[in-house]
C-alpha cells in the first residue's frame, strides 16, 4: 500500500519565516510533486521533481524553492513566508514506470501564515 | 497551453437521481484524461482514467474528443458520493506534460437523502 506522509497537519506561520513542508514516500517512487489546493482554483502545480536532485519549476513556482536530496523525501521551501501563501498544500508521488500516471496523495498540511 | 474547466463549483441531488459533473478541456494533441475524489477528511485518490474505460463505484467517463470533454457520469446517485471531485489532464508519454498533471478547479457534489 503507497504511502505518502507529510510533516505536519496544520502549521501557523509569521509572515517573514521560513517554512519547510516535507514529504516522504515509502514506494520508492522516482517522481514527487508539490501542489497548492485552493477554493475555486483547483490544485496547483508549484514544483516537481522527476528524480533525485531534480527539479523543475511548476505553474506557479514564485515564492517557493525545493528540494530532493534522497529518493524517498521531498521538501517545499517558503523563503519568507507571505499572507497570499496561506493555503493547503499536498505532495503527491508516483512511479515512472509504465503508462500509469495515477499520482498517490499525501493528507495535506494546511498552512496559514498570520 | 493545457487547461482543463470545471465549469460547475457546486452540484446538489437528490438520492437517487442521475448526476453528470462536467469537464472540458484543452490540449494540443491527444491527452490523458483522469478524474480524482477527495472524500471528507481523506486524502485526493484517483477516481478513474479514461484509459482504462472502467467503471468505478458506478461512474463512468466517456473521452468526446470532438467536444473536448470528458464529462463524469451516474445514473443513481448516492449520498456516499458526496465529496470534491477534480478531472485532470496529462499529456501522452514522449511529450513535454508527460507525468504532469493539470486539475481543473473542482465541483463539490452534495447528495441529499
């Protein structure tokens, strides 16, 4: 059974910190993403990493760094955090493998920045 | 660019009664097409792919190239369905979205007893 776990449920942030979400996925899966999940908007593609350290900027990259130093983990950076940055965040994996593009969901970790 | 469009936020039926959420989308080529649920309190799972042409807890999705959509389907709704249902889009391995996907914004679906 794929699991995706992140580091926190709900985190509450100032404006200004630095913010690391993190990812672990135990299926030894090659590709991660993160995404922002908003009302009205869908989820968001912020970045995503297709191995170990690689990444790529996603739709909606600005404000948000990451990185991928083992296989199974992959975190979000919040370089100084922002009101506008309050959301729900979830990090999704899946395998390269094949033609099954069914990306497994992390619980989410909902932020707000105050 | 792709883009996919869920034009409806809210969708409300009665127990019972046939439910289509719909999905239009926009792809230079020939596209993956997905859709995700995301129940009460759990995580975003995978509903059903187009390419599998399967049926899922009653649902199903027909790919209609020629209107872009890929609109998801039941005759008889129940109140367990009730949850966040999202339809994405993928591009075909080779290409540049190959492994990314793109998410429509979503239609909660509330099934009343």
């Amino acid at each position: 059974d794929v699991k995706v776990t992140q580091s926190s449920r709900y985190l509450v942030k100032r404006t200004g910190e630095k913010v690391f979400l993190e990812c672990v996925q135990d299926m030894d899966h090659e590709n991660m993403f993160w995404y922002r999940q908003d009302p009205g908007l869908g989820l968001r593609l912020i970045y995503f990493s297709y191995d170990v350290k690689m990444k790529e900027k996603g739709d909606i990259p600005e404000g948000y760094s990451v990185s991928r130093e083992k296989k199974e983990r992959f975190s979000l950076i919040l370089e100084s955090a922002s009101t506008n940055q309050t959301s729900m965040y979830l990090c999704a994996s899946r395998t390269r493998a094949g033609e099954f593009y069914e990306q497994y969901f992390g619980p989410g970790t909902r932020l707000t920045v105050t | 660019a792709q883009r996919v469009t869920q034009p409806e936020k809210l969708l409300s039926v009665f127990k019972g009664a046939p439910v289509e959420l719909k999905c239009n989308y926009s792809y230079s080529g020939s596209p993956e097409l997905f859709w995700y649920v995301q129940y009460s309190r759990q995580r975003l799972q995978l509903l059903l792919r187009h390419i599998s042409r399967e049926s899922i807890k009653g649902f199903t999705a027909d790919l209609n190239k020629g209107e872009t959509s890929f609109h998801l389907k039941k005759p008889f709704a129940q109140e367990e369905d009730s949850a966040m249902y999202y339809c994405a889009l993928s591009g075909r391995p080779g290409g540049t979205s190959y492994g990314k996907l793109t998410f429509g914004q979503g239609t909660i679906l509330t099934v009343h007893p």
